[in-house]
C-alpha cells in the first residue's frame, strides 16, 4: 500500500510539472512578436526536453485562440491508470490596438 502511495504522488509531481511546463511554453509563445515566434519556440522546445527529458513528445498548434502545445511523456506506470502523461495549454496575449 505504501509502495502504490508512493507511485501515486510520484505521478501526480510529473502530471504537475508537465502542466507547468506545458502552460509556461504557450504563454511565452504568445507574448512573442510573430517575427520572434519561430525562435520562441525553438527555445520553448529545447526547454521541454531540458525539463521534462528528450523522449517528451511535443505537438504545436496555432489556432484562433492562440498557441497551443500539447506535450506527452512517460509517467510512473500505475494499475487502471494510462502510461503517458498527456497536458496542453493555450495562452493568448492582449495587445492594444
């Protein structure tokens, strides 16, 4: 029983990171310029695979609500619970007009 607590909070400290991590890329994919937005987010890429390892898988979108990232990694394997570990986030900047 403590072994599967441990497993547990474990999972929940990754799905946590990755959560903060994924929001972290769209927010300042958001807040770039669209002329820095290819660089943005090759430095948001490089730092998800420094955080969160090279075998995180990261898909990016942009869609009328702004960037999204969706990135999945390998979490602690736990019964009735799915491998990956999946979370994505979108951020949208206000800007005067």
């Amino acid at each position: 029983m403590l072994l599967g607590t441990v497993q547990l909070v474990a999972r929940l400290h990754r799905t946590t990171v990755v959560t903060a991590v994924a929001t972290d890329a769209a927010h300042r994919l958001a807040e770039a310029s669209p002329t820095a937005a290819v660089d943005i987010r090759r430095e948001a890429d490089a730092r998800i695979r420094t955080l969160l390892g090279a075998d995180a898988r990261v898909r990016w979108t942009t869609g009328a609500d702004g960037p999204t990232v969706e990135i999945r990694v390998d979490g602690p394997r736990l019964p009735g619970l799915e491998a990956d570990i999946r979370r994505g986030a979108v951020a949208r900047a206000e800007r005067p007009s």
